[in-house]
C-alpha cells in the first residue's frame, strides 16, 4: 500500500489554519459519575468559545440528543457555524476516536486527508469503544477525503508535532503492551513516519499521576512553534509529579530539531492537586487548544491559572486565550485538547 508519506503528506502543527474542530458530545453519564448535568454546560460555553474561531461539528448520535444540544448551545449563547451528525459514539473523546488528518500541497490549495488508527479506549480501560472507533470513517466520508487505514492503535492526545517533521510523545503510552504489544518501537516509528509525514520522533518518559491514558504528551509537553516546547513542571519537590515532570524537562533539553540544533524549552507550571473522592485527577495547564483565533485554556479555580495563561498567550500573541473552568470536566479524566480534534485548512 502507497502511504500517506510517500505522497507527500504531513501532519500540520495545531497552530496551522483550520476549517473546522470536530467533538463528540458527552452523553456517557459514567464518564463523569456525580457531575454529569454540571459538565454539560461548561461543554457548550467551549463550542461557543470555539464557534467564534472557526466551523465546529458535534459528533451528537440521534435526534433526540441534537434537540438536547442545541438548547444547550442556545444557553451557552452559541452562535456561528455549528453543524450537528448523527454519528453515534461511546463516549467524548474526540481527540483519541476522531481520525487524524494530514495535509499535502497541491500547487494553489492544500489536499486533505484522513489517517484512521485502531481505537481500543485506552488500553481497553473502557469498553466498548466500537462505536469510537468508526467516527473516523464517519468524518472522512462526509469530508469527502480519502482515508488512509494505519492498522496500529494510537490516540490524538498520545502524540504532538511542530509540522516539520518533529514527533513529540512518551514511552509510557506508546510502549505500553496494552496498545501495540506486537510491534517494537522501530516499527511504530515507522508507523508514524509512514502515515503522519512525520521524520524524527522525539521520546519523553512517563506521563503526569492519575492521567489513565498511560502518559498522553498533551498532559505534559507541547508545541508551540517548529522549534519551541512548553512543559509543564511542578514547582512542588514534595508533590509525586515532581521526579516524573524533572526526568522529561532533562530530556527535552537534550532533544534537537531537524537541523541538529537544540530546541527552545519553555516552562508551565501545573496547578495544585485537584482531588475528587479521594483519586487525584490529570489536571494539567497543557491540555490547552489552539484554534483559529483562539486559544482554550483549561482553568482550575486557582491563582496559577492566569500565570499560565499569561505564558501561553505570550507564546500566541495574535490569538485571544481563553480561560474555562475545567473543576468538573476533569472528574472525566480529561480537559478542553482531550475533547477536540482539529481539522486542518
């Protein structure tokens, strides 16, 4: 089979032009047991946010819960380009479900098109995810793209890239035996190089406690230029993602870019520790998104929320930051990037 990169596709950083995000609307009462009714709201003022930035699609299942959402949205004050489809999920996480697109030049325009990697929710913590795993197909067929089968689980929040070839992600997930346990690292490097364009894949260690991805790089370290990372550390030598966080900042320093010089590392701190019934949830300022004017940052009800949205915004000046509590969506394990998936122009 003829690859994506063989065609001279790649996958574009986050911050590239978007024509749309794509979600999939909470329906999962169990994701977010005790605060299911309270994160719905908070869900839409993110599609408002988000609205104002660029086409939104929603993932909503049936009629029923379409009439739901859009009532929702019309609370939220959601205006703008906001198309709803009946595809029917498992749960929310479009960033892990949705397919990841590549892009490739085509003279006057960019070529689009999807790459669908298997989808087994994370290690097969929660099942079923059949239904996740078809929404790439789904997306392709009513983008009208071509779409391109990896045949290796991966999850969007596992992986990040400055659009030049680099691949940010860590050992803990993609190494981990509940997800490829049949293929070595040199072969799911092939895999990425192969099917996202990418060239050099960098590797960080392990990810931030109670995050159950196993280690997603969109919980710790991000791009935010071809040759600029922001990590988070913890300030706290006594906190237990003190060692975790300290073992990846070293390692960030030791990683070069494409021409062989060293990149530029940038800090974020992490908020306190956010706890609900006694289990410590993956809070983390780097589950940040980064739309077409925007950028959504997930808040915490804490003073370093705005510490850190005055490092991202100093890192996107032409782009408004956007703070939305996030106390409660985190109970699900996850924030604003978790639940998103861009679309690229």
């Amino acid at each position: 089979m003829t690859t994506p990169a063989e065609l001279g596709y790649r996958m574009p950083a986050e911050w590239e032009p978007h024509q749309a995000t794509w979600l999939s609307w909470p329906h999962k009462e169990e994701s977010w047991p005790g605060k299911f009714e309270r994160i719905q709201p908070v869900y839409a003022r993110m599609v408002a946010a988000l609205a104002t930035s660029e086409t939104v699609h929603i993932n909503v299942g049936d009629e029923d819960l379409a009439s739901r959402v859009r009532a929702l949205l019309d609370e939220a004050g959601a205006t703008g380009d906001i198309r709803l489809h009946t595809f029917r999920t498992n749960d929310a996480w479009c960033r892990d479900h949705g397919a990841i697109f590549v892009v490739r030049d085509e003279g006057r325009r960019m070529r689009l098109a999807a790459t669908d990697w298997e989808y087994n929710a994370w290690g097969g913590k929660y099942p079923p995810s059949d239904l996740d795993n078809q929404i790439p197909g789904h997306m392709a067929e009513y983008l009208d793209v071509p779409r391109y089968k990896a045949g290796m689980i991966l999850e969007g929040g596992s992986i990040d890239v400055n659009g030049q070839g680099l691949l940010l992600t860590s050992e803990q997930c993609l190494l981990n035996p509940n997800r490829n346990p049949e293929l070595s690292r040199d072969q799911i490097e092939s895999r990425l190089r192969s099917f996202l364009g990418v060239r050099k894949i960098l590797w960080l260690g392990d990810g931030i406690m109670g995050d159950d991805t196993d280690g997603h790089i969109d919980d710790i370290s991000r791009f935010v230029a071809t040759d600029t990372i922001l990590t988070v550390v913890e300030e706290d030598p006594q906190d237990e993602n003190y060692p975790i966080l300290q073992e990846n900042l070293h390692r960030l320093h030791l990683m070069t870019g494409m021409d062989g010089r060293s990149l530029t590392i940038r800090t974020l701190p992490m908020p306190p520790p956010v706890v609900y019934e006694g289990q410590r949830l993956p809070a983390s300022y780097a589950n940040f998104y980064i739309a077409n004017t925007i950028v959504l940052v997930p808040f915490y009800n804490h003073p370093h929320d705005q510490r850190a949205a005055e490092i991202i915004q100093s890192c996107f000046p032409t782009r408004r930051v956007i703070g939305i509590d996030c106390t409660d969506i985190i109970w699900g394990l996850g924030a604003w990037h978790c639940l998103t998936q861009q679309v690229p122009l």
